[in-house]
C-alpha cells in the first residue's frame, strides 16, 4: 500500500481518500509530530497544484479583493506557531462501540497532531483587502474535489470574523519547517488553532468574506452536533450545533488498552489538549472509577494552542484494572465521565474520561 510519504508503522484507516494517523505508541514521544507521523483526515483525493500558476483568491465583502501569487506572499510579515489539530470524529471508535455510527471513520484515539506552521496571518491578509461592513465570516475553499449524495463540490468551512482576523490564524505554508506535505495542503492551508480540525482547510484557494457561515456541506451540514436522540431517520440538519472550538480532552499514549503490565509502579503517559484559546491545566487519573485522583506531571513543551504531554505513576495490583484520565482547562472545564453521554449518531467531539482495561500479573 502507498504510504504517501508516512513512515512504515503509521496506521492506514482508509486507503481512498487517504486517511490515517501514528499508532499510539508513537503519538506522542515529541512535542511537536514528525511530518511523516501527522495523522491525515482526507474527504477527497490530494490536488496536484502547480505552485508557478497557483492563486490565492481573497474576495467577497471587501474593498481590494486580492489574487495572490505564492511570491506575493513574502509581501507579509512570517509568523510561525506551534498548534495541534485535532479532528472532531477523534476517539469516534469509543462511541461505535456504544451503538453503531456508520458511513463515518472508526477513528481510534490518533486523529490528534501537533505541528510547527510557518506562514503570514490571515489577518494581515485580510487587512490588506480591507473588509467591509457586511464581512462577518471568513469562508474558506479548497482544491480538493470531494462527492456526496451525488454530487461533486471543494470541501470548505468558514470562521466568524472576530477569529479570522485573530493573530493564531495563519495562512501556512510550512509544516515543521519543511513546505507544506501533498497531504497536509501544499502549497497553503488555513490553521485555525482551538477549532475543530475541519476549519483548518488544506489546498486553500479563496478566502470569502461574507454575511453568513459557509453554506458547503462540510459546514452546513456535516461537522455539527446532535442530540443522542436524533438519527439520521429523523435529523433535521438545521438544527445541529456547529462545531466551533474544541473540547478539553485527553489521550492514554502508554499502555494501550487491553496490555498485560507488571504489578507495582507503572508509567503512564500521553497528551492532552484544550479548545479555544485555553490551556490544559491538569491531567489526573484514578483507578477506582474517580473516588480518588493522582495528578500528572507535565513533560517540557508549552505553546499556547498546542497540546500538553504528562506522565504518571499509578501502583497497580494484580488481576483486571481499569484506568481512567481526564483533563482539565484554563475555564475549569474538565471531562464527563461515560460515552453515553456524549454519543452522538455522527460520532463527533468524544471527550468522554479516557478509560483503559489492563491486565495486571
Ligand atoms: N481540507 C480540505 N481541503 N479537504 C479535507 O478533506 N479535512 C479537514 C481539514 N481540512 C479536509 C481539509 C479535516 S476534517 C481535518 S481533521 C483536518 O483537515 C486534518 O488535517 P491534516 O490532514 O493535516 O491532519
């Protein structure tokens, strides 16, 4: 099977489109993720884009629309940050396993990156085409050809004004310092740190400026949140939250569910993340179902919108353990405890305590 550019080991989901991300084992060992690690969520095949002809059109609601060649991007001041992307159907696989969810990936818990993007702001983009009054979105589209219900169309997405003109949007062009993958966008994509990862549109080609949300499927109807009552039966999809910011969550790297470990000290570890521009403040685990909490420590590694690496040490004795992690954020939001609480029929924004089973001898 081509990997693409992923290294040997990384976990192929779907072949076409391409979707995949690092085993566990590996999701976590550095702060930011190796290029060839970085999980990928593809709805359509990768655009070829010949970066001589590629345009980036900035229009809509604006008094200078703009069509910029990729050397008019050194127009910009650079920015670089640090930001994990997370997609809203991470940990889906836990919610599946409650009641079926079909037609959507089975992610496991390895839909969750972190990257060092270097670009320029989409604020100052956007400065420089100068919005007008009626620009209260920003919708992004991209180049990649995607099919649903018949019907063939670019993914897209959109952003309320305030967060397209925020100084973390960036306009990346640079994945830890290399040009940005085939995979991951080349030759631009928006980063939209704190938000779900499908705001985050690969293979930009224009930027709208508009009175209302982006009315593309993967806005207008996918990527919203339902009751655990409604089914695609019965689903009036108006009626959805859309999925802006990210939930406080967390993610076991080491052990993995179901491993036989060794009583006494063992070393727990893996990642956590929050929405917004919030940070992760704890991490705690508990092996008595949340009666009593041990709290993790924190690994070096600290940028405002990337995700938090923690290890613990938990005592456990012999015979079936189960372990539970949650985190919690800057706006003293933390987990809920069970799936049944957060299922819902298109398998979004699990962020349900992470619970392991272990097999102590
Ligand atoms: N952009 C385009 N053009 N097409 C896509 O299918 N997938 C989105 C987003 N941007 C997507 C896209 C989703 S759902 C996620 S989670 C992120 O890209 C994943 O980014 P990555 O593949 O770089 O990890």
């Amino acid at each position: 099977m081509d990997l693409l550019g992923k290294r040997p080991g990384f976990l192929i989901r779907q072949d076409r489109p391409f979707n995949g991300g690092p085993l566990l084992a590996d999701l976590g060992r550095s702060f930011v993720t190796p290029n060839d690690l970085f999980f990928v969520r593809n709805h359509g095949d990768v655009p070829v884009v010949d970066p001589e002809t590629f345009r980036l059109e900035v229009k809509g609601e604006v008094d200078c629309p703009l069509s910029l060649s990729l050397d008019d991007f050194t127009r910009f001041p650079r920015r670089e940050l640090v930001a994990t992307i997370q997609c809203a159907g991470n940990r889906r696989s836990e919610l599946v396993d409650l009641k079926p969810i079909p037609n959507e990936l089975p992610w496991g818990s390895e839909a969750v990156s972190n990257a060092r993007w270097g670009g320029v702001a989409l604020a100052d983009v956007l400065a420089a085409a100068r919005p007008g009054p009626g620009a209260l979105h920003a919708s992004f589209c991209g180049l990649d050809d995607v099919e649903r219900h018949g019907k063939r169309f670019h993914f897209g997405g959109s952003v309320p004004i305030a967060k397209a003109m925020s100084p973390e949007l960036l306009l990346a062009t640079e994945m830890n310092g290399e040009p940005l993958p085939p995979l991951h966008g080349f030759p631009v994509r928006v980063v939209v740190p704190g938000w779900i990862g499908a705001r985050s549109v690969k293979w930009l080609h224009k930027v709208k400026l508009q009175a209302e949300p982006s009315d593309n499927y993967f806005q207008a109807v996918a990527y919203r949140l339902f009751p655990a009552a409604v089914s695609a039966e019965n689903v009036v999809w108006e009626e959805g939250m859309r999925l802006g910011e990210q939930a406080v969550n967390v993610v076991v790297t080491t052990p993995l569910e179901g491993q036989v470990v060794s009583f006494g000290e063992v070393r727990f570890a893996g990642v956590a993340f929050a929405g917004g521009g919030r940070r992760v403040e704890r991490v705690e685990l508990s092996q008595n179902d949340g009666t009593s909490w041990v709290q993790a420590s924190f690994l070096p590694g600290d940028a405002n919108w990337a995700w938090r690496r923690w290890q613990a040490e938990l005592n456990l004795e012999t015979g079936a353990r189960e372990v539970a992690v949650r985190a919690w954020d800057s706006a003293a939001q933390t987990m809920p405890p069970a799936v049944d609480q957060v299922w819902n029929f298109k398998g979004y924004m699990n962020n349900a305590w992470f619970r392991l089973r272990l097999d102590v001898r």
